[in-house]
C-alpha cells in the first residue's frame, strides 16, 4: 500500500533520493513508517492537506515536530 508523506528535513535515501523539507513522496507504508517515526525526518499527509498552499502545510508539520 502507498502512503503520501511530506519532508520537515533535508537528507538522502537509497531507496527515494534525495529530500528537502516541504516535498512530498508516495512511497510503501513500511518505508514511509521508518521515515516517520524511526528516522524523523517527514509527516503523514491527508489527501485535504496536500492540496493546501505550503505555508500552512509547514507550520503543521512544526506543530506536529513539536508534539
């Protein structure tokens, strides 16, 4: 299954590249829960919140860094 994650950091993956805070990937859930909550570098994303200007986006992914 595909999951849509936005970066809050800047780093490198063998398996994606290279990332920056503020892109979005859709990549498999086992993968996706590493970079979550292993490795801490992005956020799940909702499909209403991928549609939102950036702006707004990033300061959810601060509040939710914060959490």
């Amino acid at each position: 299954m595909q999951t849509q994650i936005k970066f809050t950091a800047s780093g490198a993956n063998s398996a994606i590249g290279g990332f920056s805070p503020g892109d979005i990937a859709r990549i498999d859930s086992t993968l996706a829960a590493h970079l979550v909550d292993v490795a801490r570098v992005a956020v799940y994303v909702d499909a209403h919140e991928a549609a939102q200007p950036v702006a707004k986006t990033e300061q959810k992914a601060k509040k939710a860094a914060k959490k």
